[in-house]
C-alpha cells in the first residue's frame, strides 16, 4: 500500500460517505417533521405532478360540497314559499267553491275581497322566491360541483347541477298562474256604448242633445228609471265627468268609465240597462245601442202573437226557493201590450221581487227577464181557449249584451283557473324537490371523490412513516461509523511521521 502525504484518499472517501449519509439523513428528518415523502419538487417530480393534480381536485370538491349546501338551502326557501302560495291556493279554491254555489246567501263581495288579497299574497310570495319576471331565481340555476371529465361549461357540464326554473312556466305569481282576472264577486255587467265619441280624442264633442235612460233595481227592491241629459257641443271629458258624478247612477251602483278603445263604458254589479235617445247612424253621440241589459242571469221571453188571449201562466224555479207558480198574465190584442201586461205582472209580484227577479220590456213584444240574486229558470203555458196556444215561449237562461263577471258563474271559473294554477305550481315543485335531490346526490358522489382523491395524494405524497424511522436508526448508525472511520482515516497520516523517525 503506498503511503501519500499530500493525498489522504481513505479521509476523503469517508468524508464523500459521510456527506451522503448526511444528505439522507436530512432528508429521512425532514420527511419525518414534515410527514411529507415530498418536500420539494426534486424528491419526486412526476409524483408531484399527479399529487397535485388530485390536491386541486379535492380543493374544487371540497368547494362544489359547500355550493351544492347552499343551493339546497335556496331550494329549500324556495320551496317553503311554494308551499304556502300552495295553501293560498287551497284558501282560495274555498272560497270560490263557497261563491260558486246558488244556495249561497251571504255576501259575495266579501269574499272576493278576501280573495283579491290571497291573489296579492301569492304575488308577494312569488316576488320573495325570485319566481316572478326577472326574479332572481327564474332562471337556469347552476351549482358547480367539480369532480367530472368536462369542462367547466356555462351549463356546467358533468361538473355540475342545473335546475333550471326559468321561463314564464316557472312562475308563481298570480298573473303568471292565470288568477288575475278571476272574480268570485257579485255579478258584475259591463255595457259599452259603442260607436261614439271618441274618448281618446281631446276635440271629440256632442253633435246633437242625447239623453241616457237607465233602469237599475232601486232601494226599494222596484225597478227605477233614471236619465241624464248631455247636451250638443259637450266634450267627451265633460260628459264622462257628468256621468261620473250623477248621484242617481252613483247609488246604483253604476259606474261610468273609458275602455281600451275610447268607447264610453258602463258597469255595475247589480242589473241594469241603458238606452241612448239617439239612434241615427250619422250622429255622433255617446250611445247607439239599443237598449242594453247588463251581465245577470237572464231569460228573453219570444213569440208574444196579438191574437194571443186568456190567461197566460208564468212558473218561475228560484235558486233554491222552490217554484212560483201562476204569475198570471192576460193578453190584449196587441202584442206590445202583451208583452207591457208581461212587465207590469212580474214586477208587480213582491216574491219575485224579494228574489231578485225583474222584467222589462226590451223591443215590441220581447220581454226579458233578468235576476240579480240567485239562477233560476223560468217556464210558460197558456191556458187560452181561442188563439194562438203559444203565446209566450222561455228562452235558455243566458247572460246576455254586455260582459259578465262573478257571481256563480265567475267563482266556477276561478275554480277551473285554480286546478289549472295547482298543476303548474305543482310542476314547479316537482323540478324544486328533484333539484333538492340531485343536490344532495351529487353532495354524497364529491364527498367519496375527495376521500379517493385524498388516498391517491396521500399515497404518493405523505411519507411512510415507519420506513422513514427504519432509515432514521439505519442512517443514524451509518452516520456515527462514518464519523469514527473519519477520525481513523486522519490518523493514517501519522504513520508517516514514524517512518521518518526510524
């Protein structure tokens, strides 16, 4: 063996061992403080790579769970508020079946009024849930979850939920569910006059004296005429204030307004009818109509002959009042006094009165017959030995000349807008509680994804513990030899010094 004293090769391959033993050692401590296999980029950088790949996964997952918690909750308030305009609905489907019924005495007025405010209600509700136009939830709602193979799309993809409530069938309020127009309410008539002025027009005047008779049931429970008188050159504003302030239509009930056209319009929930004075195509006037008989259940009488004579028997059924029979009727040889004989002995009789039940003759010998309290139906016979054996036939019992509303007829409207109404919130719900289900499904999926994704990083990133501390004693041992073989290494040089010696 050659001896160098310039050299000490056996110290420089223990230090070069040492060294070594150290940098693992270091790195063996730093895994075990750290409980990381990888610290840095140079212990593993393909394995850091897929580490942390599956760390943001669980990053993007762990936020997806807290987002789909949240839209469940807004589900959830969503779906509380459908719940109640739900039982809105219900209050409103009893009341209109309570209206729709003819055996009902009470006040119909007062249940439209509570009516109306369920309909505001629901309205109300609906603005709150943001299922209203421009609600803030009538629209596709998209819950970014994480988790899939897609991209992160406007629709979400695999990596997320949509529920979508968007659109004008998604909406809950009144006017959307088709409940705006509904009226459980007394029976209301409209009458339009058509064909006159213009109320649209600020120059529009009367061309000519016209006078408005109405006939309207009066305190009395009688048939009452009332007039007013318009005079040539009026405007239409100065005609409509006129009628709007007359104190006769005022305590009927009967109101004077503009419609959608500029045609004057009149409307009252008690019967009535109005008739204008004139009647020539060419003149410019309020009303052109013929007489008018506003919306209440009615019945036209036909076929009044003037060789009809003897007693004509009239039988009247009344809601639920049973039958009145025999208002007797006798026939004179003209057929307009028939039909005046007809007036005179329906009005006269104080029953039918007391049941809301009027006539008046209309034109010639036509005779309707109107109620304003309850259905009824009305029957003829004729009991004359000579002439004409048909003197006076019952027509259907319609509404007839002007728009009705309310009354029976109205609240059995609202409570086929109010199943149709159920059916569409019910839609609605349905896609709310699938929604709420989708959520939670797709919470219990990304809760075992992040479980996984954790295991995957855990196994590539996290430092086995035990193989770590069998290194640490391995490394530890090495390290002290090392350090002992250092120092015999430093001595080999003092053999040199013997040599010279001897």
């Amino acid at each position: 063996m050659s001896i160098s004293l310039i050299n000490n090769l056996g110290s420089l391959a223990s230090q070069s061992r040492l060294n070594a033993t150290g940098a693992k050692l270091n790195t063996t401590i730093q895994r075990l403080s750290s409980g990381l296999r990888i610290n840095s980029s140079g212990d593993d950088a393909a394995g850091l790579s897929i580490a942390n790949k599956y760390r943001s996964d669980v990053a993007i997952l762990t936020q997806g769970v807290r987002n789909a918690n949240d839209g469940i909750s807004t589900l959830q308030i969503i779906d509380g508020g459908l719940n109640t305009i739900s039982n809105l609905l219900d209050r409103a489907a009893t009341l209109s079946a309570q209206s729709a019924s003819d055996t009902f005495t009470g006040s119909r007025d007062i249940l439209q009024s509570e009516f109306s405010n369920i309909l505001s209600e629901i309205t109300r509700q609906a603005e709150n849930i943001g299922l209203v136009s421009g609600g803030t939830n009538n629209v596709a709602l998209t819950t970014v979850i994480g988790g899939g193979s897609d991209t992160f799309a406007t629709s979400g993809g695999n990596n997320g939920v949509q529920v979508d409530l968007s659109g004008s069938t998604n909406r809950v309020d009144s006017t959307s569910l088709g409940l705006n127009s509904l009226d459980i309410g007394a029976t209301s008539g409209t009458v339009t006059a058509s064909s006159g002025i213009d109320f649209t027009s600020t120059t529009a005047t009367l061309t000519a004296n016209e006078t408005l008779t109405f006939q309207y049931v009066g305190a009395t429970g009688t048939l009452t005429t009332a007039t007013v008188a318009l005079t040539a050159g009026q405007t239409a504003n100065s005609a409509l204030a006129q009628l709007q302030a007359d104190t006769n239509l005022q305590a009927a009930g009967i109101t004077a307004d503009v419609d959608s056209s500029g045609d004057l319009q009149f409307s009252s929930s008690n019967f009535f009818t109005v008739v204008s004075s004139t009647a020539a195509a060419s003149q410019t006037g309020i009303g052109q109509t013929v007489q008018v008989t506003s919306a209440a259940d009615s019945t036209t009488l036909t076929g009044l002959s003037a060789s009809a004579a003897g007693a004509q028997n009239l039988d009247f059924t009344i809601g639920d009042s049973g039958t009145i029979n025999q208002v007797s009727v006798t026939s004179s040889t003209a057929s307009t006094a028939s039909a005046a004989a007809i007036v005179t002995a329906i009005n006269n009789s104080s029953v039918l009165r007391d049941a809301g039940v009027f006539a008046i003759n209309t034109t010639g010998s036509t005779v309707k017959v109107v109620s304003t309290q309850s259905a009824f139906a009305l029957t003829a016979e004729n009991n004359a030995t000579t002439g004409n054996n048909n003197a006076v036939a019952a027509g259907s019992k319609t509404i007839t000349d002007g728009t009705g509303t309310g009354g029976a007829d109205g609240a059995k409207a609202a409570l086929d807008a109010i199943s149709d109404a159920i059916t569409t919130l019910s839609t609605v719900q349905g896609i709310v509680g699938s929604g709420q289900n989708r959520l939670q499904q797709a919470i219990d999926l990304a809760t075992s994804q992040i479980n996984n994704f954790q295991a995957a990083d855990s196994r590539i990133r996290d430092a086995d513990v035990s193989a770590e501390a069998s290194n640490l004693a391995r490394l530890s041992v090495l390290q002290q030899a090392g350090v002992a073989a250092l120092a015999q290494a430093n001595q080999a040089s003092q053999a040199v010094l013997s040599l010279l010696r001897g």
